[in-house]
C-alpha cells in the first residue's frame, strides 16, 4: 500500500535559476535598455517538471500596471510590446508562473529598465533678459545658467557654451553655468544697448540604439545695457567749415556747431564756449552754438581763423562736467562777383576772325587768333575751364584750365576734315565756365575761320570702268560710250580734260571737254576682224593730277557673210550605211549669224532616198535602204549616182543662204567587226594606197579560196544531182558554232526563225581607191561583169578578237535579209516598195544560179 501512494504523489514544476545574466530562466534580476525596439524577443522563461510531464508558461501584471510583454505558452519566448521609458518607469514588476497542469508555481520577479541617451538636457531658467549697468567691472558674473538632463552616466552630465563665443564680450563656466564679462571687456550703452547671448547645453553623450549619441539644447539670454554718465558730449556733422565774405556785416551769423552728450540714456545738457584762435572777432552763443561776427571783414587780421570750441556736460547741480572739443575752420573769402571776360588787341571782345588755307599741318597754332581770358576774382573764383565747342573735333584749345588770366591758343587737330569743298568757313564757341563756384558764372566768344581753296583734289570719273557696244560696219566717227568725271576743286583746279590710250584706242577718239569717245573718221569695225578692245581714259585737271578708268568696247556682230561651201560643185561616194558630210563655213563672228542648217532642195533621180542632218550636214540614205538592190528598185538608174541640191542657211536676221550641187555615187559594204584589220583601215582611211594594197592582198587570198571551196562543192552536187543557188543561207550560230550553212529552200524549223542571206561572188572587177567609208572621195569606179560560173561558197576568215575600244569596218559586198512578213514601219515612206525589193533581188538572184547551172 506504501509504494502505491508513492506513484500517486505530484511534484510541482519548478524554473532554473540560470542568474543575472542568463537570457533564459526565471527572469530573476534581469535588466532592459530603454532603447529595445518593439517586438524584439527579450527573454525565454526556462524550467522543468520533476515527472516529466510537458510545462506551459504565463505572465501577468499587477492590476492597473501597463503590460509591456506578451509570453509564448509552450517556448516561454518573452516578447516587448511596448515602448520603454526610464525617466517615466525605472523598474517593472512581473508575476511569471509555470504548470505541468495539475500544479502551477507563480514567482514575482522585477525587471530594470536600463537608461540610454535618449534625452536632451533642459533649461531651467531660460530664455531670460537681465540688465547689467554698463560699468559692471571686467570678469564679473552677471548670471547663472542651469540645465537638467535626465538621463543618468555620461548622458545626464551637462556642460555650456556660448554660441560665437570668440565675437562675444560674455563668457560662460562649462561646468557651473556661471555667465561673465570677459576678461579686458567692458560694456558700453553708447556702442550697443542690447547683447543677445546664446547658451548651448550639451550632454556627456552615450549609447543608443548601439550607437554613441550626444545631445544638446540652446536658449537665448537677453543683455540690455543700462546707461551711465560715462561719456563726454560729441559734435555732430564735422569737421566744421564756414566763411566770412566781404560784405558780412557784425552780428552776421558765420556758422552753428552742434553736441550732445554721449550718455544718449540719460543725457545732461551740453554748454559752448571758445578755448582759442577767435581773436576777439567771433562770439558764440553758450546755449545754441551759433557763431557770430563781431568785427567788419575789412579789419580781420587774418584770412583764416581755426577756432577751438568746447562743449561741456553740465551736471543737474549746475556744475560743468566731462567736455569735448572740436576746430571750427573759418576763411574770409572773396565774393564771386566777376564773370570771366575774352580780351583782344583792343579790349573785350567776343568775335574773332581767321583767313587761312585748308589742310593746315596737323598741331600747327593759328597765330592770327590773339586771344586772353581773364576772371578778376580771387582764389577759387578765378579757377575755370576753357572748351571748345563746334563741328567735328578739328581744334583743339590750350590751356584747358586757368587759373586768373591765360593766354589763349588754338591748335590744328584734325587737317583732313578742315575741306573747303565741305566748309567755307568754320564756325566755333569758345566757352569759359567757373569750376569750383556756386555761380557756375561763364563766358563765350565766336571763333569763325574763314578757308581758302587749293588743290587738294584729282578727278574722278563716275564709274572705274565703262562698257560700250558698237555695230559692226558703222561709219567713222561713230559716238561709243561718253565717259564723265568732275574734280570739287573751285576755279581752273576744277577742269576736266580727257585724253584716251593704251592698245586698243587706236582706231577711237575723244573729245576733251565733253568726254564723248567716237571712232576714227577712217575707222571700220569688223566684228569678224577684231570684236573686243579695251583702252584708258584719262581725266587730268590744270596742275596734272588725273585719275584712271578702263573702257570696254564689243563691237556687235551683224549678219554680213552668207555661208559658203569649198566648191558649188562637190562629189562624195557614199557607201551603204555610212554617211557623208557636207560642209559650209560663215564667216560672222557669233552665233546665230555663223550657225548654219543644212537642207536638200532636189534630189535626182528620185527625191526620197536621202536624208540630210540639219546641224551637222552629214547626209545619209534613208533608213530602210539596206543594199543596191533595194535602190535598183526605186530607180531604173544603172549608175547608182545622185545629184543633189544642198542649200547652207545661216540663222542671222536677215538669214542668208548658200547652195551646192551634190554628185554621190553610191556603193555597198559588207560589216567587219573591229579587230586589227579594223583598226588598220581606221587609221589608214586617209593613206587610200595603203588601204589599195590591203585590199589586193585580201582578194587575191579570197579568190584561191573561193575557187577551192567552189570546185569542192560543184562536184558534190553533182553527184547528187542537187541544184544550190549562188547564195548561202546562214542561219545565226547557235551555241559556238562559227558557220552554219543552210539550205534556203527548206522550212524554217520555227515561225519566227529569221535568215541572213550573204553574197558569195567576188567582185573581181572592183578597183577601189579609198576604202573608208568615211571619205568623201568620188573617183571609185566599179565595173560589174556578167557572173562567174557557180563554184563553191569560200569560208569566211576566222573572227578577230572582240576590242570594245575598236570601232566595226567594213569592206565592199552585197548583203540582204529575208524574212517571212516584213513588219510595216510607219514613219518610213515606201515601205512596199522596199519588201518587194528585197524579194525581187532574192528571186534574180536564185534565177541567175539556175541559168549558170544548166550550161
């Protein structure tokens, strides 16, 4: 039954006792800085159950206390929830108390509230205003500052200081507060009557929120001097100056001195007196300081009088106290009564005259101006300026200040502008002004200088240079151009005469007076001879200055020449698409009248075959002409020769115009692309032996192979019984073949498959003098001989190589093109015409073959 009880027992729970300064157990002394955030876990409760059952924990607080912490049941984390403040609350009781929940054990335990720098120290007896007596000794103490910080440590401990202290006549004890006048320093009502002091009062400094901190505080303290008879009456407005003229009178008041006394507080009254230096002339009035003559000015012994006077403080007693002395600096001055006066030869006078030349030499004096200038007044009276007043700033006058009397001089300043052509005469104020006087009194005088003319000036001409035009062939003596020129000079200096020369004024003249350039009686302008000249025109006055100008003159082209051709009778031999060139020449100087447009007037036998351009005269077939058979079918002509009426027009007014007569024998080409044998006949189109041997040595190699080639392809179509006409087919290379011979009678293999048809006779009878195409060259004559018998078609040469820089040549042959339907191209005439040609000769041609073939 015993053991039995014994497991039936409780044991109450019970908290560690981990000490002051454990951060766990039963809170027991623990201490808190008043600085701790909110929130911030602080403490975790700690203890345990004897049976080992699971504790829970709680806190409370005394009924009406402020609850500053919060537990967690089960960890025992102690939690602030409210802000901490030592100065209000230095100590917190807490009930805290742990249970196994059968037992629960409840323990009071007091936490500390730690202090931190978290307060400003306090004036007690601040701001505030006291009043020291300006006297008060140097070093004495005038006032005692207190203030209170409440924080405990370094953070409660407070020390003061003055604001500025080194610019302040206060001092302060760190340490107690004391407020005193510094050491050497007074205090004084008449400099400032009111001090204002500012303390700062500064902590010891300390810890918050795991900083140092120190805090401080100010106030101001109000000083206000109070007055003492301390300072002597002072003048007011000096230094003092007054004057005695000569028509002062005794009893005149000279002048008023004015003191008071320093102590402006509480002033005493202030009395005058002399201490020396009136010599019984002056008299001053105790009361109110006015200075008064006692003597007439014509007895005063001296010219200034420096006078001692005192201002003495008088005491409510009567007695004279603390005083102040001053100068008063009295002249006897002359009275300004006399102007300044301009004197000549014989007196006053306030006109002068002057004759002279213009452009005197600049500092020259004008010796005929006698002038003096007097002011019969004394000292500052007599003191003026002298100015000279008038146009531009060409005088100058010395002296510019006098003192009494002077000698007046005027001097040249600026020689260019004194210009008789701007200014016969000059007109100047001469002004005399008192400098230093109330009056200002002045005086003037008129300075008129009359110029004379010289001849300071050379001609000139209205422009730098002139530009005339003149017709061509106008008669001799001819007016050009009128030039002018003025010179401003006055009498014969203003005279002009003109006079031209230089190259080109031989065939003009000029009239010296009027300046009218004409052309020479015998003079004729050509324009086509010579159309510009240029010469100088001179313009020279009586004493020989001149000046220059340069004249310009375009002789005007007129329409005088008709165009001309070398020969009324030209023959030219045209070759198949190359053209020929006419030419004209006009021998008018400009254009439009040298501008020549060529035209065919008649072309026989027909009238339609040629063109002609209307800039260049080069004439040209019209461009659906591609071979002589073309033109055998538009003339019954056997010759291939055209005359034509060419006519040359020139565009003047009115136009003029030239006519030639035009031989053209025409010829056919076969093309050559480029290639040296190209460029050899390019440059050789003007050597025609050089062509001529070429050209043999060509036909001769060209026979040889057409009679092989000929021979090799008779018997090949004799022996298949074949008929080949004398032309070949060829259709346009394909691919990289070189050749490719045809059969003309076969179908085309496409509808729009086209053929070039080139002759493969060698015109044997052909002499050829001039091979380029190019040339006008008429003397090629041509004999056409019935055809040879059909042989085989000759192997073209092989192709030179491409040179785009090249131009394409060609040589003398017959070429034609067949095609299925011609296409009709409006703006060629005739078009019909052609196609048949073309047909017809295709149609001969194959005739003639057939024939040859048979015999």
């Amino acid at each position: 039954l015993g053991l039995c009880h014994w497991r039936q027992a409780d044991f109450a729970p019970f908290f560690y006792d981990n000490g002051p300064y454990s951060h766990n157990g039963n809170l027991a002394l623990f201490s808190l800085s008043e600085d701790t955030p909110v929130g911030t876990q602080i403490y975790s409760l700690n203890g345990t159950d004897p049976e080992g059952q699971e504790v829970r924990y709680g806190l409370s607080f005394h009924p009406g206390s402020q609850e500053y912490f919060t537990v967690d049941p089960k960890s025992g984390n102690i939690t602030l929830v409210e802000k901490l403040d030592r100065e209000k609350q230095d100590s917190i009781d807490v009930l805290v108390s742990i249970t196994d929940g059968q037992s629960e054990v409840v323990e009071r335990v007091t936490i500390f509230v730690m202090d931190a720098n978290d307060e400003k120290p306090e004036f007690q007896n601040m701001p505030a205003i006291i009043d020291v007596l300006e006297t008060t000794e140097s070093g004495s103490s005038i006032y005692k500052v207190e203030a209170v910080d409440r924080d405990t440590g370094s953070g409660g401990s407070v020390t003061y200081h003055i604001q500025n202290g080194q610019s302040t006549l206060f001092a302060i004890d760190r340490h107690s507060g004391v407020l005193r006048i510094k050491s050497g320093e007074m205090l004084d009502y008449e400099k400032t009557k009111t001090h204002f002091v500012t303390v700062i009062a500064k902590d010891g400094g300390g810890n918050f929120n795991g900083k140092e901190q120190f805090l401080s505080s100010s106030a101001t303290l109000t000083v206000n001097v109070i007055d003492a008879q301390d300072t002597p009456p002072s003048f007011i407005g000096t230094p003092y100056f007054g004057y005695v003229y000569e028509i002062s009178v005794p009893g005149s008041e000279i002048f008023t001195v004015v003191a008071k006394d320093g102590d402006v507080g509480n002033p005493n009254p202030v009395c005058y007196s002399f201490d020396d230096g009136d010599d019984g002339v002056f008299t001053i009035n105790k009361t109110s300081g006015s200075i008064t003559l006692l003597a007439l000015p014509i007895y005063l012994k001296r010219e200034i009088f420096n006078i001692k006077v005192r201002a003495s403080e008088v005491s409510p007693e009567g007695t004279l106290m603390d005083y102040g002395v001053t100068t008063v600096v009295i002249r006897v001055v002359d009275l300004n009564n006399n102007p300044p006066t301009f004197y000549g030869e014989h007196g006053p006078q306030n006109i002068f005259e002057l004759t002279m030349y213009e452009h005197p030499p600049e500092g020259e004096i004008l010796r005929g101006l006698k002038i003096t200038v007097n002011d019969s007044d004394q000292g500052a009276n007599a003191k003026f300026n002298l100015r000279l007043i008038g146009p531009g700033r060409m005088l100058r006058v010395v002296p510019q200040t006098v003192l009494n009397e002077a000698q007046v001089t005027i001097l040249v300043e600026d020689s260019a502008a004194m210009d008789y052509e701007k200014h016969h005469f000059l007109t100047y104020k001469l002004l005399a002004v008192e400098i230093d006087t109330p009056e200002r009194f002045s005086a003037t005088a008129d300075i008129v200088i009359h110029l004379l003319d010289t001849n300071d000036n050379a001609p000139k001409f209205s422009a730098d240079y002139y530009i005339a035009r003149i017709p061509e062939n106008s008669p001799g003596g001819s007016n050009v151009v009128s030039v002018t020129a003025t010179d401003p000079d006055s009498g014969p200096w203003g005279d002009v005469k003109f006079s031209i020369y230089g190259s080109g004024a031989d065939l003009f003249l000029i009239q010296p007076a009027s300046g009218i350039i004409y052309t020479q009686p015998w003079a004729s302008l050509d324009a086509e001879v010579r159309s510009k000249y240029n010469f100088y025109v001179k313009a020279e006055d009586a004493e020989g200055k001149y000046s220059l100008a340069e004249v310009f003159v375009t002789v005007l082209d007129l329409n005088d020449h008709p165009p001309a051709f070398n020969d009324n009778f030209l023959e030219k031999t045209m070759v198949i698409g190359a053209p020929v060139k006419i030419e004209a020449v006009d021998d008018d100087a400009e254009v439009p009248n040298n501008v020549i447009e060529y035209a065919i007037m008649k072309a026989e036998p027909d009238n339609n075959i040629f063109d002609i351009n209307a800039d260049t005269g080069e004439i040209m077939l019209k461009s659906y002409i591609k071979s002589m058979a073309i033109i055998q079918n538009i003339t019954s002509q056997r010759d291939f020769t055209w005359s034509l009426v060419v006519q040359a027009r020139d565009r003047g007014q009115p136009s003029f115009s030239t006519t030639a007569v035009v031989k053209i024998d025409i010829t056919e080409a076969t093309q050559l692309n480029g290639g040296p044998l190209g460029s050899f006949l390019m440059q050789s189109r003007n050597k025609p032996l050089h062509i001529l041997g070429l050209l043999a040595g060509v036909i001769s190699l060209m026979v040889i192979v057409t009679v092989i080639i000929s021979t090799a392809t008779f018997m090949r179509n004799k022996k298949s019984n074949r008929i080949l006409p004398n032309r070949r087919v060829r259709r346009r290379p394909r691919k990289q073949h070189t050749w490719n011979f045809k059969n003309p009678f076969k179908s085309p293999e496409a509808p729009g498959e086209k053929f070039r048809v080139e002759e493969e006779e060698q015109e044997s009878g052909v002499i050829v003098e001039n091979a380029n195409c190019n040339n006008n060259v008429s003397n090629v004559v041509r004999h056409w001989p019935p055809p040879p018998p059909p042989c085989a078609p000759s192997l073209p040469p092989p192709a030179p190589p491409y040179i785009p820089t090249e131009r394409q040549w060609a040589v003398p042959t017959i070429s034609a093109r067949v095609a299925g339907k011609p296409k009709k191209k409006p703006e060629i005439s005739r078009q019909d015409n052609v196609n048949q040609a073309l047909v017809s000769e295709l149609k001969m041609r194959l005739e003639q073959k057939r024939i040859l073939t048979r015999q």
